[in-house]
C-alpha cells in the first residue's frame, strides 16, 4: 500500500514549492492523501483489516494535524491545496 517511487515523485513535481523542496506542507499533504487514498480501497476489498484501519486514522490525524499548521501559517496556500487535492473542510 506504499506509494511507489515515480507515483512519489509526480506527486512532489506537482505540489513542491521550489526546486529542491520534498518536505513543505503542501508536499507532505499531497502524499498523506495519496496513501489515504490507497488505504481506504483496500479497506473496500478487505473490510475486516483492523490492523490497515488503525494505521488510515493515524494517516488521517497527521494529514489533519498539517492542515491544520498550514491553514494558521498562510490560509492562501490552504485553501489553494484543498482546492488542488479536492478535499472539503
């Protein structure tokens, strides 16, 4: 359910802020949502995965916990990324 390396790598070509940036907010939100996104259809063929259900809500609290950073730091570049990633908040 890891993200593979050049599925990485588009990801952080999309949302990176300058050249040599993997670590921004946006960046890291990007990939959380991506891993989000991968948990949960395989939560849909295997709904009885406790163990993949408790690791998606630690997923989801770290996502929520950078939101949350990002939208206190510079609510542009928030709503930017929840317009870009199609999440609601």
């Amino acid at each position: 359910m890891a993200l593979q390396p050049d599925e990485k790598k588009k990801i952080i070509e999309k949302f990176k802020l300058h050249k040599k940036d993997t670590g921004s907010p946006e960046v890291q939100i990007a990939l959380l949502t991506e891993r989000i996104k991968k948990v949960v259809g395989h939560l849909k063929e295997h709904p009885h995965d406790k163990h993949s259900r408790r690791g998606l809500i630690g997923l989801i609290g770290q996502r929520r916990r950078l939101l949350h950073y990002l939208m206190a730091r510079d609510e542009d570049r928030y709503r930017n990324l929840l317009k870009a990633l199609n999440l609601r908040k």
